[in-house]
C-alpha cells in the first residue's frame, strides 16, 4: 500500500510490483494531520504487509505562512509520522518510509509563498525520519536518487514538488531492492 500526498498516490507502481497486489492510498494536497485522520478509515481495513509512506511536504510548505509557528510546524509533521510508522507497525505492516522528496527550483510566481526555511526544515525533518529505522521499519533516503550536488535534479520533476515519469521509475528501482532484501 502506498499512502500520503499527492507524491504517493502519483507513484506508478501497478505493472511495476507485479508479485504485490498494490493499493494506493494516497490523496493530493494531504498534510499529516490528515493523514493520521483518516488511516484507520484507509489502512486499518486493509491490513497491508507492506505500507510505503511518503508525506509531509505540505505541512512543511506552510512555514512562509506562519513563520511564528516553524518550531511547532516541524515538531508535528514528525509527530504525525511517526503515529502512522507505530500504527502501521502495530498492525503487523512493514514500513517503507521515504525521506521527504527534496523539492525543486520555485517559479517566480510562486515565490512569494516560498522561502528558504522550507528547505531547512526538509532536511530537519528527513535527519528525523533517518532515525525512525528499525526490525519493520526500512527508511528510503530519496535525496540520494532525486539530488545532483545537493540539488533536486530537474531531470526527475515534472514541477518543483511532483516527480517526472523518470523520477519515479528510478525510485522504483531502488524500491524493489528495499523490498528484495527483506523477503
């Protein structure tokens, strides 16, 4: 099962993962607050062997809005995903946690919204997520498939968050090597 935004339910993995029956659960837009809400709706009943988690960007995003609330921004974004690892974990699931995808070069247009505190807080919350490995738990450290000299390599995004067609077949490589080496 893949869950979170919009960066997990774009991932095209039905052909990929032929020996895995896949569910995506992902939804656009999500943050992890809303991820925590509706997992038992959207993972509970299904009870997967293996959940590949990606999400957080879009809470992390809303920093230039409130920049009084970075601390308390960054603290719940790990919070929340670190409830979805021990809920997933708990229903007997294997985890695969992504990293947070890095995010790209911002259109001007967009910039007013943007600022560099984003791209700190990513890399905060990653180094958080790094150390959430365990016996269930596989971490997908996608900053060292997606970044060329520690930017986000535009060959794989379609946009400055979404990944391109070749973004995800990379990934997917890698994916099924995570998978591969705990059968």
């Amino acid at each position: 099962m893949f869950f979170g935004d919009s960066r997990a339910v774009r991932w095209p993995v039905a052909a990929v993962f032929d020996r895995f029956e896949v569910v995506n659960r992902g939804v656009e837009a999500e943050t992890s607050a809303q991820a925590v809400l509706r997992f038992p709706a959207h993972v509970l009943p299904l009870h997967p062997d293996v959940l590949v988690i990606q999400v957080g960007v879009n809470d992390l995003k809303t920093i230039p809005l409130f920049p009084e609330r970075k601390a308390e921004i960054i603290a719940t974004t790990k919070e929340n995903i670190r409830y979805i690892i021990k809920q997933s974990t708990d229903l007997g699931a294997r985890v695969v946690l992504t990293t947070i995808f890095p995010i790209g070069d911002f259109p001007l247009e967009r910039r007013v919204f943007w600022s560099p505190e984003i791209g700190l807080a990513l890399q905060e919350v990653n180094d958080y997520l790094r150390s959430l490995s365990g016996a269930r738990v596989n971490i997908f450290d996608t900053a060292a498939f997606l970044t060329l000299d520690g930017r986000a390599n535009p060959k794989y995004y379609d946009d400055e968050l979404h990944l391109s067609e070749s973004g995800y077949a990379m990934l997917n490589d890698e994916l099924r090597n995570i998978l591969n080496q705990n059968d």
